[in-house]
C-alpha cells in the first residue's frame, strides 16, 4: 500500500466556483475574493481580513504595518518553517530566537519575558501543528508597547481559552499554501480586529495604491502581493465545509492519539487545555539519530512523511549570517530533530491510516 503524505481536499464544487471566476474574465482581485474575506472574518470573529499572495507576504507586510524596522528585535521560535523569520530580516530587524515547551513545542512565555530588550518591537508567536500559545499570558507579558502578530498557518480552526486567532493581537497571519486545511495551492491572509490597521496591510499588499473613483494614487511604498479572484472563489467554497472537514481530522488526530501512545521511544504533543486543536498536523516525536533511517523505513513501506521543522536557527544560512550555534535553543533542537509529520486530511482511510500506525508501531521498535 502506498498513502501519500499530502492530498489537498478540493471537491467539484470548489474547482468549479475556481472556474467560474475564471472564465468571468475577472481573475485578479473581485467579488469573489471579498467574499472570501468577510466569511474568514466572520468565522474568526474578526472586522477585517485581506487576502493576499502568501503566509509569508502576510507577516512581511503585517511587520511594516506595526512600524517594524531596521535596527529593532522581533521575539519568535526557531521551530518554524524559514518564511517566519525570513519576513523579519525583509524589514531589517533581528530575530531573536527564544526556546520552546518541552510538552507542546509553543513558545516558552518564561524565554520570552529574559529576551525582551528596549529593541523589542514585536513578537511572532507561532500556533505549532494547530494548538495556539497562551494568548492572554503572552498579552500580559508584551503591555501595549510590543506588537503581537501571530503566525496562525497552523491555526484557522484553533481556539485557546476562549480566544481565536486575531481576538487578541495586532494581526494574525495565514497561509492557503497546499498543506493546510483550505487551500488555494498558494495565498495567504491577515486578519485584524483594527480596521484601520487592515486598511493599511491591504494597501500594502496593493503597491501602496490607493483607488479614488476611476483614479490610482500611490501614497506608500507597497508590494505587489494581492490575491486573486479565483483564489477567493476555491476558498469560499471550502470555508462552508470547514467544521464538517475539521470533525473528519478530529476523529483521525484522536485515532493517531490512541494507536500511538505508551509506545517505547515514540511521544507526541500534550493537548493544551481548555483548548481547540486544529488538527493540522500529527507529529511524533522519536530518537533523533534514529529519525531519518525511520522516514527512510516507512517510504520503502509506502509511507510518506515530513518533518516540522529543523530549528531554523541552525539552517546553513542562519547559523552563517549569525554565528547561532547548537544548543542555544535546546528544547526546538531536540523536538525538530525528532519530529516525524504523518499522513493526515480528510480523504485518509481507515484503512490507510491503520497501516500507518501498524507500520510505524514496527519500524520504530526496530
């Protein structure tokens, strides 16, 4: 049997609400699009939400609206995918990397109240596998002088003591990328609770031009990094399926939870309480020298994995520009190096999914 790691649940009828916005002849930013954007706004609880081209055109876009710049600090983990500190070097800030907990991988609220400086503009806290980080300690923690701007990829469905992505903090930032639970095969979003300040990330996603009448103005430099009609139309389309999709990924995340457990060298991540996952993505957690030969095992079994993620601090262009070395985030060291992602969306099988357990019971007991 072979079960792929990745397959995008797109129905007919969101391939032909995608089609319909092209063969209107208005492929670039339309109704659709807006349509997009209230539904992802209303779902959240949010005023504003603005489509764009990418996660990481998100964050960028979001550091420049919280007035971001050269010379100052952004407090993040290295357990990310690169596009999340790569967006604070765009603006000419620093990231500055803090450790993570032992049990869940989200940011340690202790690492980041040492790292703080009178350069610290902003944080990026990251919502790993789809758990979120402790919102109201984070906010106590940061006052009203350091900005929050979430990265949510991991997080669309995710809720944590009430609060959703975006409720408590300047921006939050999304990703429609292949992987995640609606998909556009690329784009991305920022969602505010500041119309204001949405208003200002949407001008930058549009070249920082500003539409009067029939008449474009540029008032501030901007980027090319709008959305796109037949992305807002395939978006749409899933948004009114996406608690029917999240209770699928529900019952196959506690399945991996219960197949998996009290397996010698083999843990996963604690549930945060008073919580609602995501189900993104279920990760394992296995000796690190043993990692890579167990990917190799399971794909010579038909298993496709991933891994979320190598620490960034120590990828060959961060460990050279910086000089970070191992050790500095011990806890991200250890996890991204254990970490083994599998299979997980909606059209997985009971019966694929039972030979991924079987074979991961198998090859890591080898």
């Amino acid at each position: 049997m072979k079960v792929q790691f990745l397959k995008p649940h797109l129905t007919k009828e969101d391939l032909a609400e995608a089609n319909k916005a092209l063969k209107s002849g208005w492929i670039t930013y339309g109704s659709k699009t807006k349509e997009f954007e209230e539904q992802f706004s209303k779902y959240l609880g949010l005023k504003k939400t603005v489509l764009n081209s990418s996660g990481t055109a998100a964050l960028h876009v979001a550091l420049i609206a919280a007035g971001v710049g050269k010379g100052d600090e952004v407090i993040t983990t290295p357990l990310s995918y690169v596009a999340t500190s790569n967006a604070i070097l765009y603006v000419g800030a620093k990231p500055v990397f803090v450790d993570v907990e032992a049990t869940t991988g989200l940011i340690d609220l202790k690492e980041v109240k040492k790292a703080i400086t009178p350069r610290t503009k902003a944080i990026i806290p990251i919502h790993l596998y789809g758990q979120m980080v402790d919102m109201k300690g984070l906010n106590k923690i940061c006052g009203a002088k350091i900005k929050i701007i979430e990265d949510a990829a991991h997080a669309i469905e995710s809720e944590r003591d009430g609060i959703k992505p975006g409720q408590a903090s300047f921006a939050a930032c999304f990703s429609f990328h292949a992987a995640k639970n609606i998909t556009a095969g690329e784009g991305g979003a920022i969602s505010s609770n500041n119309e204001h300040d949405a208003e200002q990330m949407r001008l930058l996603c549009e070249g920082g031009v500003e539409r009067k009448g029939d008449k474009r103005f540029m008032i501030m430099l901007g980027y090319k990094y709008s959305g796109t009609n037949f992305q807002g139309a395939m978006l749409a389309s899933q948004m009114k399926r996406i608690d029917k999709q999240w209770k699928v990924r529900d019952v196959l995340y506690k399945n991996y939870e219960k197949a998996l457990k009290n397996i010698n060298g083999l843990s996963f991540p604690s549930r945060v309480p008073n919580s609602k996952h995501a189900n993104h993505m279920f990760v394992v957690w296995v000796n690190p020298e043993k990692r890579d030969n167990i990917r190799t095992e399971l794909a010579k079994r038909g298993v496709q994995t991933s891994i979320h993620f190598n620490p960034i601090h120590l990828e060959p262009y961060y460990a050279k520009e910086f000089g970070y070395k191992k050790g500095q985030s011990p806890v991200a060291e250890r996890i991204g190096y254990s970490s083994i992602t599998l299979p997980l969306y909606p059209d997985l099988t009971k019966v694929e999914q039972a030979y991924v357990v079987k074979n991961v019971r198998e090859v890591v007991a080898l």
